[in-house]
C-alpha cells in the first residue's frame, strides 16, 4: 500500500501540535506523514487492531456477557471492552461498540442494580467496569447506567486503604496493577457528577506511590510496596518487592494518561501527572530492546536466561508512550519508540492462524506476590510457582516462570488501543517508511 498525504489535515495538525509545542522540529510544511497510512507488516495500525479485534471476538463469541461461565466483572475484561468502544468511536464500528458495551452492561438489572456480583467482585479489580457504565449511560442516557455507575462509585468509597489513603491490593499493599484498576474511574466520575474534591485524595495517592515504589536509579517503579516491610515478598529496609516486572508498571503507565482523559488542566493533579509521565518515559525508553523494540517480561534483565520479551506490557507501553505524545504531555522525541515497540509486537508478536485470525502471542498469564488466593478467575488455575506458600515472592525466576499464553485480554486491550494512538501519532516525513516494517521482514503479513 503506497503512503498517501493528506495536506489539510496535515496543516491542522502542523498548527495543533505546533501551539502546543509538542513537535518542534518535526513539522516540513506540508508535509506531514501519519503512522495510520504507514505500513507494518502490510497493514496499517488500525487494519492491525480491527483484524485482531475481529478475531477475538469471533473466537469468544459472547462467553464473556452475563449467564456465561467467564464472565465476570475483571479488569481484563474491562479493559477489552473499553478498547472495543475506543475502536468503534474511531472507525463508525458498531459491532465493536455493541460488543464492547455488552461485556460489562449484560450485569446491569433493569433496576439499574447489578447482577451476581462475584464473591470477590469488588475488589479494587473489578473498579474499571464504572468507565464502561459512565460510557454507556452518556450514550443511552438510560438511568439503570448512572445507578449502576454510581453503586461502583459507593463500592470504591469503601475500598481498603493502606494508612496513607492508597487504595490496597492487600492490607497495607500498594500494588502498581491497582492503580490503573482505580484511578481513571475515580478522575471520570468526579468529572462527569461534578465531585472535584476528589482529585485532591487522587493526587495524595499518587504521591505517595511515586515515594515508595519508584526506583530512583532507574526510574522505574517496584511492583509491590508493603507498608510494614513485613511480607515475605517485601524488603526489610524499603518494603518494596525484588523485580521490576513489565506489565506492572504498564499498568501504572496507562493509569497515568488515562486518568489525566478527565483531570482539570488547572489542578495540581494534572500537572503531578504528566511531570510522572515525563519521569517514567526516559526509564522505558532506556529498557527497550533495540534489537526488536519491545520490553522485558522483568524490565531490567534483558537477554537475562530465561527473560523473554512480553507483549502486553510492549503494547501498554507503546500505548503510553503514543498517547502522551498526542495529548502534549511528552516531547515528540518519544513518538519513535512508540512506533518501535509496536513494529516488533507487528512483526514478533502476531501470528495467524489456518482460518486466517490473528492472534496475539507471548502475554504473561498472570503474576501476585504474597500467599496464592483463594479463587482464581473463571478457567484458570494456579501456576506451579504460585500454588507454592511462598512462590509469589517476586523474584526474577517467579515472574519469567510464570505461564505465557496467546490472546489473552491482559494484551489484547492495550495491542488494540495502540494501534488507535498510533493512528493518531504524527511524523515526520520518511520516518514512517523507516520506522515500520515490510511485509517481506514478517512471519504473518496482513497482505
């Protein structure tokens, strides 16, 4: 497929982007080159996210709505339904809309209430559903949504805390994974029902974890932090875990531009925010791989035996990295790693199968630290290491032992929403051609 130029609409992102000075230097006149009409592997970013967005669905069928044995209220779930609905705002699909809002509305009564709750439903995990009710409710306007948006909201009011007032995984736990969990919903409903006293405790939390669980030597931040120093995971000295594993802090990256989709400009939040951003981005551009572009499954130890390079941590940071260059909270210096990393998810990453579905491979099941729970998700079962009384301590081995499968949501939701950020991202002219990867370099191509 040749590069096609659009003048006008690269004259409006030349002034957009140059008022926000967001890409000095990158702006040729006219000539304004958008990742959406490059190519990788043969396809562009978002031939890339609705080919794969169309195998999921057509794999899962409707075995993740309300009745049926996997669905649930998840945060893995969540995050594929939101990445249908974003998918369906940026191409007029509403197949995907429809599929994607059923994921999470099917629980919603009639009522407004929400039907069989799991047992642990309303954990922190299970607070991203509120972003898909508030999405529907603004759509439908049907109140069963906002009553049912705000019977989240309640349930995330009674959330354990640790004693600085961070949501807790765990008693007196700071997970990463649970603040992109919490936060965006939190920021969506004080902006969408008017509650701005609640970007003040948002910002206290997020302080808090930047002191405890960011690693000052290499900017990145430790899985877990217990506030006693207690765990059998946990330093003595610091309380935070031994590693730093990938999809851990992907979780804390994209909390932290999706939660900024809702603050104020004004509050100091924002500006806390998009400074976090821009301290975190340097530290995952120094880990990529340079040899494929992607990331670590124990982000520090590349080439380490046994590490392996992960895909939806790639995918969440690649998402990352792309929508902060869009929004203006980072330089447009980082628009080449975003385009990297996903070139190599494209190239590495994506398979097809004999029906012609794709496929998103190398995803890490699952990791905790501490003793194992008691319930498992819908399908699953403990790993070896993790039915171990002491196996989830957070060491390299735990996280590189841990079991890696295809088509799992945990990458499938952020592969999809990077290629719809990288549709957005602009180059400059040729940096496209150089950046993206030829069908003749790929296992699968798409043409």
């Amino acid at each position: 497929m040749a590069r096609r130029w659009w003048p006008a609409r690269a004259l409006y992102g030349a002034l957009m982007y140059g008022a926000l000075g967001v890409l000095p230097g990158m702006i040729a006149g006219l000539g304004v080159a958008y990742a959406a009409h490059g190519e990788f592997c043969g396809g562009t970013p978002m031939q890339w996210s609705t080919g794969v967005a169309r195998s999921a669905t057509d794999r899962l069928g409707n075995v993740l709505t309300f009745g049926q044995p996997r669905a649930t209220l998840d945060y893995s779930n969540d995050l594929f339904a939101l990445s249908l609905i974003s998918l369906a705002e940026r191409t007029g699909d509403n197949g995907f809309r429809d599929y994607g809002e059923d994921i999470v509305g099917s629980f919603v009564a009639p009522d407004g209430s929400i039907r069989t709750i799991p047992e642990n439903g309303f954990r922190l995990d299970a607070m991203p559903a509120g972003l898909v009710l508030i999405d529907i409710y603004n759509r439908t306007h049907e109140e069963k949504y906002r009553q049912a948006a705000e019977t989240m909201r309640r349930r995330l009011a009674v959330l354990p805390r640790t004693s600085e007032g961070v949501f807790s995984w765990a008693p007196g736990q700071i997970w990463l994974d649970g603040l992109w969990m919490t936060e965006p919903f939190y920021a969506r409903y004080a902006q969408e029902f008017r509650q701005p006293a609640d970007f003040d405790d948002i910002l206290r939390q997020y302080q808090a974890v930047a002191a405890h669980s960011r690693d000052p030597k290499t900017g990145l931040y430790y899985h877990g932090w217990d506030e006693r120093h207690e765990q059998f995971w946990a330093s003595h000295d610091t309380g935070t875990s031994s590693s730093f594993w990938a999809r851990a802090i992907g979780w804390f990256a994209m909390s932290l531009v999706d939660t900024l989709d809702s603050v104020p400009g004004d509050h100091p939040l924002h500006a806390y925010l998009v400074q976090l951003v821009n301290e975190l981005a340097p530290a995952l551009v120094h880990f990529q791989d340079p040899a494929s572009g992607l990331w670590w499954e124990v982000v520090d130890q590349g080439g380490r035996d046994g590490n392996y390079t992960e895909a939806s941590a790639s995918a969440m940071f690649v998402y990352t990295l792309a929508k902060g260059v869009n929004r203006g909270y980072l330089g447009a210096d980082y628009a080449a790693a975003s385009v990297r990393g996903y070139a190599g998810l494209v190239r590495d990453k994506v398979v097809r199968d004999d029906q012609g579905r794709w496929s998103l491979t190398s995803i890490v099941r699952s990791a905790g630290l501490g003793p194992p729970p008691a319930v498992w998700p819908p399908g699953t079962s403990p790993s070896r290491r993790d039915a171990m009384p002491s196996g989830r301590d957070g060491s390299f081995a735990y996280y590189v032992e841990q079991p890696i499968t295809t088509d799992n949501l945990h990458g499938l939701g952020p592969f999809i929403l990077g290629g719809i950020e990288l549709d957005k991202l602009a180059s400059g002219p040729g940096q496209q051609g150089e950046a993206g990867v030829s069908a003749s370099a790929c296992h699968f191509p798409m043409k």
